[in-house]
C-alpha cells in the first residue's frame, strides 16, 4: 500500500501483536477479550502511552497491579513483529455495563523521579559533561546528537528547577530536543531527518492512494520570517544583534518554500541576551525551526498499519496540492489503534527544517 514497502505476494492481511505482563506471554489470554489497542508514540519528553480495552463481560478479567511492566510488538501476520517498547501502568479503570477494563500504561522513561525541584550550578562545562551528569544521576545511558557534545556552556543554573523541567529547558537552548527511549538519555536534533549518530534517515514516500483522509492547515498568525537574537560582545563590551532567516537562493525560487515562509518584514525578537555569538545563533535557528514546525498542521488517517513508522523519520508525500507535496516532512506523533475494525496509523507531520538553509544577518 506504502510506496517503497509492498506486501509479499499472498501475504495474509490481518493484524497481529504480542503482550507480555512482567515478562510474562498473556497474548492468547488477551487475544479474545482485547476491544482496542491504542499506542501513542510521542516525539520528545513526553511520555508514550498504550491503552487497553478488555473485554470483561463475563467478570473472569483480574485487575492487575499499577507499576507493573507491559511489553507491546505489533505488526502483521505473516510478518516480523515489531517491538514497540515497554509500558508501566498507571491507570486501572473499570467500567460498565456491559463491563470492560481498560488499562493506561507509559512509557518506563524516568519522568516521575526527576519531578523534584533542586539546585545545581554547572560552570566552564560541555553538554555533553551535563548530559552525562543527570543520566549517571538516574543509572541511565545517554546519546547526543552529532555537534552536541561539544557545546560549550559557560555558566547555568538549574533553580528550584525539577530535572526534567532543565533537561528540556537546555536542550532548548541548544536547538535540541530531549527524549528518553529504552533507559537512555537523548538529545536529538528536531527535525534532522537523522538518526542521533548523525546519520540520515532514507525518507518514506507516502501517496496520497495510502491514506483514507489527510488534513492540512497553514496558519499565518505566528508564521515568522526570521528569528533576531541579541549577544553580549565581551571583546568590544556592548551588545550584539544578528537575524537568522531563510536562505535566499535556488530553493526559495520553489512556490512551495515561499507559500509556507512568513511575511519578510515579520521577525521573531528573542527577549534573552546570550554570552556569545554560537549561543545566539543555535538560539535563533532552534527557535525558527519551533515557529516553522507551530505554523502548519499535516496528518494522515493510513489506509493500513505501519508499525515501523515513528517520530523524527523523515516524509515525502505525493498527490496533493503541489505546495504540501513540494515539501520535505518529518513524523511528529504516530497513533496506532487496533480493534475490530483493523489496524490503522494516524501520523501528525512537522516541517523538516533541516533541509532549509540558512543566513546570518549581524547588525
């Protein structure tokens, strides 16, 4: 159905998943009481989330334990199924009649023990250095992103300020993003279309025959040109400004770019002064590519499930209006749902910015 990704021939098209509660195989004791799966995978901090809906008429379900650990493949028959991670519950609900159970579980990401404010100060210090601090703080790993690293922070403070609140806030600063998948730390660049050791993802192309229904909105309010930030100039003692913005060349000559672009003279001013001119210019460009990605909403319903799709793989589209398909996009949410109807996939798609260039303007 997916271009790139045909079904073999005399496949069986029927959905499958496996379900394992605290290590343990329940599939077969799940298989003829599930009424839907819903598995969220999120881009970022936040949380993926797997509901499930049991069907528990005949009152035999047994309620199990918050904290307990679920493990979810899913996929096809026929075909290889797909890990898609494990789950802490923490919701039991039970509702009827007729009486069913439905579970929410979480991503095992950490989150809840890096919700108490503390103070730290961290001085004449790589990201990387930081990064390594808090996941040692937490038994994890951590893995930054190609450039990352090396970063330079002369002075932070973390204030009363929870973990995972400075976690996001630094990755922010640097134009990254934050996320903890499988017991480590990440710190990705949004948008890259790359995997976190730089590599880059070979984009999926999807048709618009692949898909039930689409959604597309532009919207202008918010939609900038370009982002100003200031710098402290410690050489000459004054302040420094400069304005990153699209590249003017080859690829704005594209009616797709200018059709997404903000009005030329609608420039974003930071209120923050940074310490050095790198630091400025990672603040702009991460905050354009937030307002670029903030300014358009794209989603589509697939005809069918795709298990192996998931945040940060980059997108081409084909068959809709020529200034969407023009467009290179990257997956921000996808949303599996299986019940008795099948297993579909919802993506949300952001602009992949990584792909634009540039330009610095000082003043």
């Amino acid at each position: 159905m997916i271009t790139q990704t045909p079904l073999p021939i005399g496949a069986q098209v029927a959905p499958d998943y496996a379900l394992f509660l605290q290590q343990q195989d329940v599939t077969e004791t799940f298989r003829h009481r599930l009424l839907s799966l819903t598995l969220t995978d999120n881009r970022g901090f936040t949380a993926d989330q797997l509901v499930l809906e049991l069907d528990d008429t005949d009152g035999q379900v047994v309620m199990p334990a918050r904290n307990q650990v679920i493990t979810l493949k899913l996929g096809w028959k026929g075909q290889g199924l797909v890990n898609k991670g494990k789950f802490t519950i923490d919701e039991v609900e039970h509702q009827g009649a007729p009486d069913k159970l439905t579970l929410r579980a979480r991503s095992v990401d950490f989150r809840g023990s890096m919700n108490t404010a503390r103070d730290r100060s961290y001085h004449d210090k790589t990201l990387g250095e930081i990064v390594n601090e808090i996941a040692n703080r937490y038994r994890m790993g951590n893995t930054l992103a190609a450039g990352l690293a090396e970063i330079k922070i002369s002075h932070i403070d973390q204030a009363q300020e929870t973990d995972a609140a400075f976690i996001t806030r630094l990755a922010t600063m640097n134009g990254a993003v934050a996320a903890i998948k499988d017991e480590r730390l990440l710190f990705l660049i949004p948008g890259s279309g790359q995997t976190v050791s730089g590599k880059p993802i070979a984009p999926l192309i999807l048709q618009r025959r692949d898909g039930d229904q689409h959604y597309f909105n532009l919207a202008d309010r918010g939609n900038y040109s370009g982002v100003r930030a200031k710098w402290q100039d410690t050489e000459h003692a004054q302040q420094q400004q400069l304005t990153v913005q699209r590249q003017n060349g080859a690829a704005d000559n594209a009616e797709s770019s200018n059709y997404l672009a903000g009005d030329s003279d609608n420039v974003f001013t930071l209120p923050r002064v940074y310490t050095n001119k790198e630091a400025a210019i990672r603040a702009a460009k991460a905050k354009w590519e937030r307002i670029q990605q903030g300014s358009v909403q794209f989603s589509i319903n697939l005809a069918m499930g795709r298990p192996e799709l998931y945040p940060e793989m980059p997108i081409q589209v084909r068959g809709f209006k020529e200034a969407i398909d023009r467009q290179s996009w990257i997956i921000n949410t996808v949303v599996h749902t299986l019940n008795g109807s099948g297993y579909v996939t919802k993506i949300a798609l952001d602009v992949l910015t990584q792909r634009v260039e540039f330009a610095i303007i000082e003043s």
